[in-house]
C-alpha cells in the first residue's frame, strides 16, 4: 500500500505546482478475469476460467496543449481505483469449482490519443499500472482426493505471497463534453507482469508464473480544471 501512496504523492505535488488543463471524476464498470498458473520447468495440471469482477474510483485526464488543427490531441491518463481480479479452477469430477477474488487498489498511468474535433472523441490509451492487493475472497480448500487422478491445487496464501504487483493496460473508448460535464465510457485490457505466487527456486513445483490477465468496460463522469482546451 505505501509504495502507491508515496507515487501518488510525488504526481499529485507535481500536478498542484504545474499547469495543467484536464478532467477529474468518478468512474465504474465491471469486468472477467483469469489467471495464468504455470511453472517454467514442470507441466502445471490444473484448469482455470473466467470470473466476473468490477472496477470502482477516480480517473484524471491531464492534457498540456491545444488540440491541433487536425483534431488530434495528446493526454495522460491516470487516477486511483479499486479493481477485482481472479480465477476459478475446473475439476474433472463432481468437485465445486474453486474461486478466488483479488481486489487491488489500482495507479495507472497512461498516453492517450485523442481523435475528432467535436464534443464526442475517439481515445486510445496504454501504459502501465501498480497494484496493492487490499483484500482477498476464496473457497474453502477443495477435496483433492476428489480432484482428479493427477489434477493439481494451488492458490494464494497471505503468509506467502506477494501483495505488490505491476503490469501493463490498453484501453479505447469515447468522451462526450456537455454543459454538465464530461462522460466517458471505455473497454480495456490489462495483464499483470508480476507473479502474485511468491517462489524461491524453479525445483520447486509450485508454479513461478502467476499471472492475471482481465477485460472489461468503465463510465466515467468528470468536471474540467484549468484552461480546458
């Protein structure tokens, strides 16, 4: 949590000294993620799939010049939100599948382009982001005599793993100026480079490449500062 709180710090000095003209407000959507469980050396006989999850908080657009003729405008994007990532693992007999539901305080920052000359523009973004694991939901541990003959369990242990982790995101989408404000709404991809499992050497057979990976959407409604352009 600290290592987000001290970036967010750092920007937000750096935005309150400079001038700036952008967008800040609320936004909210939902999403579906997974999660890649593998190791390096050994085959992981395990099989996951998709669970549905939600992304909550605040987005900040900052744009440092005039749009040109063209209509085409330069942005960064970034802001602080909630996001739920995670999994469900598949068994090949009667066994419940097994969920487990990751909920990250989220930094990102990303470039942004910005098409159309309007009130309604078209924006691409990428980048990368930060995340802080702040809570955490999942099953109680399944039968593994009633798993599958071979069939492999794992998951994530607080007393273990890692709760700081990194990655990168892709996002497209339109936002739409009124006299009321700004609305956006967005699709978007992301994948966390770092593994959440924490391993210490590749003889181990607990998997070393815990990634998650998500797509979904986001509304946004936003009030102007600065000299809007």
């Amino acid at each position: 949590m600290k290592n987000i709180i001290v970036i967010l710090l750092i920007f937000s000095v750096q935005l309150v000294s400079g001038q700036v003209k952008g967008y800040i407000g609320v936004k909210g959507g939902g999403s579906i993620s997974n999660t890649y469980i593998e190791h390096t050396v050994y085959n992981t006989f395990l099989k996951t799939g998709f669970t549905p999850g939600y992304n909550a908080g605040m987005v900040v657009k900052l744009f440092t010049k005039t749009p040109k003729p063209s209509g085409v405008n330069g942005a960064i994007h970034t802001g602080l939100y909630l996001e739920q990532k995670g999994w469900k693992q598949v068994f090949e007999t009667d066994e419940p599948s097994y969920h487990v539901k990751m909920n990250y305080l989220v930094l990102p920052f990303e470039g942004a382009g910005y098409i159309g000359k309007g009130k309604t523009r078209l924006f691409i973004s990428a980048g990368i982001f930060l995340e802080q694991l702040i809570s955490y939901q999942k099953d109680d541990t399944p039968d593994l005599e009633n798993i599958g003959r071979g069939i492999e369990f794992y998951t994530y242990e607080e007393d273990r793993d890692k709760q700081f982790g990194y990655g990168i995101r892709a996002t497209m989408g339109l936002q739409y100026d009124s006299k009321i404000g700004a609305f956006h709404v967005d699709g978007f991809i992301s994948y966390t480079a770092s593994s959440f499992i924490q391993t210490e050497k590749l003889s181990d057979r607990l998997p070393d490449l815990t990634n998650h990976y998500l797509g979904g959407f986001s509304v946004a409604y936003m009030i102007p500062f600065g000299n809007h352009p």
